[in-house]
C-alpha cells in the first residue's frame, strides 16, 4: 500500500469533542482499589488505607519519573478526584520506542470511545500482549483489566477518513515514527490530541488526548480476565 507523506496538524480538521464515558483498560496490578475492598467495611475504612498505601507509593507521592518532554506542573494532582495518579502515570510511564502517538519523551492518554467502545479497548490491549507472548514462543499468561472510564469535552484534531495515512498503517515500525511526529506537530501547534480509527477492531473509534488536564471525571468500570492457553487468541471473560 502507497502511504502519502507524513501528515502535519495542518493537514487535518479539528473538531469538538464530548463524551462523558470513554474507555481505557489498565492492568488490575495497578489499580489500589479491588485489592483493598476486602479488608474494610465502609468507604471511610477503603479512603483510610487509599492515604496509607500514598505514603509509599512513588506513584501518589509526587515522585514519578517525568520525562524530559512533560513539565510536573501538566499533572494532575488530588484536587482532581478519582484516578488522577492513574492520569499522571500514563503520561509519565513511556515505552522505550514509544507509541503510535506519542514518543519515550512524553506520555499521553489513549481510550476507545463510541458504541464498540469496550471491545475496541479488549483488542487493543490483546494485539500488544500477544505480540509480547509472540516473542517469548509461549502462548500461556492470564491478565487482569479494569476499566477506567473518562470524560472529555475539549477540541481534537480528526484523523477519521485518513486511513491510508502512514501513521495508521498497521506494522508500529511504520506507523510510529509518522504517528509520533504528527503528535509532536500538534503539541507544538497548541493541539490537544487526536480522534482516530482502531487498527486493531474494524469499526472501533480511538483518541488520545496529549495533555493530562483534558482527562475528566476518571472512575473505575468493569474488569476483564484475558487468558491466553495455547494460542495466539485469548478468551476473554467479565472478572466477577
């Protein structure tokens, strides 16, 4: 397939953005809350030991790695209610070679929004666990998600009806490289972030918000248990 040439934040509409109920699935090792449910009784109990575990945890204590392309001054802090350590976390916690939109210097907010929005995210998250296991030849590893769920109201830029775009291309080695600099671009234009089409789920709709103020009202939804037994493909089922 011929890809045209980079795209800049020029080069796409940007348009308003709502939805109170977007999805993004993180690990159930790090989310504080199931673990400590069944200790206590009431919610004061549970919001005691949540102040316990922030005096140790790097995390909610300020002391997250901020790379060199975020200012801690962008994060987000308590006065921003549930799930601003997980906000915070996912701009500050990079992969070595990055993102699809985003490179090791700056992390960003990837979610699944719309109609298919919980299978997008289950086949987002697969596609990477998989290439994972792909790489150790052993198909044998069972993953805990949760849900966390925001909401948004804030001006995107729109890469929907851009799909021969090289940054949506499905090998990372070519979509990254053009993906990262397209977000760059934005970010340097005083862009918020990007609406685009999954490339892991036909029909999935898929955003990233590049600033870690656009993130709202964060609350935990359901959990999944991934299982992969063998093969490439996991099943998937609601944790209970």
């Amino acid at each position: 397939m011929t890809h045209p040439a980079h795209l800049s934040a020029s080069d796409l509409p940007v348009v308003n953005f709502t939805d109170a109920d977007t999805l993004r699935l993180v690990s159930c090792a790090y989310i504080d809350e199931p673990a400590m449910q069944p200790l206590v009784d009431t919610d004061e109990e549970l919001a005691f030991l949540a102040e316990v575990e922030a005096l140790t945890s790097p995390r909610q204590t300020g002391d997250l790695p901020v790379p060199d392309g975020l200012q801690r001054a962008e994060l987000q802090n308590e006065s921003h209610g549930y799930g601003w350590t997980y906000v915070n976390a996912a701009f500050c916690y990079t992969r070595a070679d990055g993102n699809r939109f985003n490179g090791p210097e700056r992390g960003a907010w990837y979610a699944a929004y719309g109609t298919k929005a919980a299978k997008t995210a289950q086949e987002e998250v697969v596609y990477h666990l998989t290439r994972e296991l792909e790489a150790t030849g052993v198909y044998d590893n069972i993953t805990s998600y949760r849900e966390l769920m925001a909401g948004f109201t804030t001006r995107l830029h729109d890469l929907n009806g851009q799909n021969n775009a090289q940054c949506l291309s499905l090998p990372p080695q070519e979509a990254y490289p053009a993906g990262q600099a397209l977000a760059r671009d934005i970010l340097a234009n005083g862009g918020n972030g990007l609406l685009y089409p999954s490339r892991r789920h036909v029909g999935g709709q898929c955003l990233v918000a590049f600033r870690p103020v656009l993130v709202q009202n964060v609350r935990p939804g359901n959990a999944w248990i991934m299982q992969w037994s063998g093969s490439a493909t996991p099943s998937i089922r609601l944790k209970t």
